[in-house]
C-alpha cells in the first residue's frame, strides 16, 4: 500500500472537499485509517481523548492510512485536516466517541456525517 492511497471503503462520506496534511510520527504508535487525532506539546501525534490534559484532548485530523511506527523510530503519514467522513469508521481513545467531538471536529472543517450524501 502506498501512503495516501485511494480507498474506497466508506470513510469518505460525500463530496465535500479533502485536504490532506503530512505529519511526523514517532514510536511507538499504531494507527488505524479512521482515527481521529490529536498531536501534544511536544508533537507525538495520538488518539484524541477527552481525559487527556496535553493537547490530545483535541482533534485535529483523520488518519488516511493504517501505520505502524516502532519505538524510538519517526515515519511520515497523512492526515486529513478537512472532509465530511462517515462516524462509523471514526475510532477515539478512551470513551469517546463522535458526540464528545463533534463540535470541534465541524469547527476545524472535518464532518462527521450518519450516511453518505
């Protein structure tokens, strides 16, 4: 698979345009296409969680693609920063689901829709 692949299976939710934007991973992490980020201070980009204190506790893009990064190692991936997507295919951390983000998700340009337009 290549970085920024093309997929059709169902996170992209309609028309509404996508942008897309490279960010640096460092390990250990483990993302899956779908999950909805949030990057810290220190900028170790995870799953956004409403528990965290540290600037993860806000979204701030989508995952394109699943990627693995080991420890101690960094890997450029892609995240989308704006889009409507599917709220079945979106993953939190903790708890969280769709409604405990809704409000910035939509401020920020990402959409989280039931179905597709």
């Amino acid at each position: 698979m290549q970085i920024g692949e093309l997929k059709r299976d169902g996170l992209i939710a309609g028309d509404y345009p996508t942008e897309v934007q490279e960010v640096t991973l460092t390990g250990p992490v483990e993302l899956k296409r779908g999950d909805v980020l949030g990057i810290n201070a220190d900028g170790v980009v995870a799953l956004v969680d409403s528990t965290a204190a540290d600037g993860t506790q806000n979204a701030i893009g989508i995952a394109c693609d699943d990627i693995t990064v080991v420890d101690n190692e960094t890997a450029v991936s892609n995240m989308y920063i704006k889009g409507a997507f599917a709220k079945r295919h979106l993953r939190f951390g903790g708890t969280d689901t769709v409604d405990t983000h809704i409000r910035r998700m939509t401020e920020i340009g990402l959409i989280p829709r039931t179905t597709r337009i």
